[in-house]
C-alpha cells in the first residue's frame, strides 16, 4: 500500500473501530481539512498521528501492538505496512488535554479531527521542537495551510494557548517566501497571493484575541 489514498483508508478503518476515543491530529488532519476546503491546495502527508483516550487505550491493546517511543514523547502501531504515531491521554504532554480537543473535533470524511484552532496549537508546538530539520519544514507548510483555512477563527479555542512564543512562530512564517512557494509547487505569483492571505487571516486571528482578552478584562 502507498499513497494518500491508502493512508485515508486506514484512517477510515481506524476510525470505525474507535469511534469515540481516536483524534487526527498533525499533517494528516490538515490534510483532511484541505480536503473540505477551497482556500488551500492539500499537502500530502506520510505522517499518521492520532490522539487517543485512555478508555479506548486497553481495547486498542487487545488487538494492536503500541510500542511505546519515549524519546519522541509518543506511542507507535503499525498497520498494513504504515507506522502510525499514537499520543495518549495524559501521557504525552501535549499542549492540549484530551477532552478540550475532543469537544471541539469534526466529523469530516468519517474521520474525527481536531478543529483548526488546535491544529494551530499543536503543529506550532511540532514546528518549535522540530525547527531547523525536514520536518520542521512540512510543519510550517502545515502551519500555513491552517491559517490559510482559518478565515474566520473561534478565538475561545485559541485565547489560553496561542501566547507570545507561539504567535512568533506563526508572524515569522509570513515571511517565508520558500514555504508558500513549496506549498504551491514552485508557482511565484500564487505563492505572493497566498501569502498575502496568510497575512490578512493572521491578522484576523491576532485580532480576534485581543478583543476576546480584552473583553475578559
């Protein structure tokens, strides 16, 4: 199995078999947003990463082998050939607990992923910790395409989290001619366009923030 077509189809699979337990985070779940969206072309991704509940960790235990890898925070299962990375509940310290991103998740192709909002938390949190390697570099170009999707951001997901640091990452970004160049295949011109919408949703997102902290004032 290869392509982005088999990957979807083992998330669909997991999906049924997790219904209520089992979150697409990371490149795979922008990548099922872009999907569903008309504002940013989809990043292929090989990338599977899921968050799961401790209440669905011991079924998935019964039936799959998670070795765990704590070197990189994060649990590891494989199937029909492709390592899928497993981030437990309580376990992984990821910036964001799981009832928080289960509340907020959608249902998009059969597939539970988590809202854009948290996608922006956690992938900025992926592109600080991986800066400098490949992978820092497709968290960026996941990084944007979020933005790009995020016309109009529920500043409730984002207030407690998108801090300083984190919005840096986010600001320098927009000066990145290389990365929206990659993320439109080389073509100058669409990437100067996109980026100016980076800019304007960027703007957007800071935006919707401070009037949120200004009116919990």
């Amino acid at each position: 199995m290869n392509g982005m077509n088999d990957i979807v189809k083992i998330m669909s699979e997991l999906a049924k078999e997790y219904p209520k337990g089992l979150i697409a985070i990371g490149g795979i779940a922008v990548y099922v947003h872009a999907l569903h969206s008309e504002d940013v072309p989809s990043q292929t991704t090989h990338d599977i990463d899921f968050y799961l509940s401790l209440v669905n960790l011991s079924t998935m235990r019964d039936v799959e082998e998670i070795v765990k890898n704590d070197r990189l925070k994060k649990s590891q299962i494989t199937r029909n050939g492709f390592e899928i990375d497993i981030y437990i509940e309580h376990q992984h310290n990821l910036a964001l607990d799981f009832e928080t991103v289960s509340r907020y998740s959608e249902m998009l192709s059969g597939i539970t992923v988590a809202a854009k909002e948290h996608l922006l938390i956690l992938k900025t949190d992926a592109a600080i910790n991986r800066s400098g390697s490949g992978k820092g570099v497709k968290d960026l170009k996941d990084l944007a395409s979020i933005v790009l999707m995020t016309k109009y951001p529920k500043s409730d997901l984002l207030k407690n989290n998108l801090d300083a640091k984190r919005l840096s990452v986010l600001e320098n970004l927009a000066t990145r001619n290389n990365i929206f160049e990659e993320i439109t295949g080389g073509n100058v011109h669409q990437a100067s366009k996109i980026r100016g919408e980076y800019t304007k949703n960027l703007e957007s997102i800071t935006k919707s923030l401070e009037d949120k902290r200004g009116r919990g004032r």
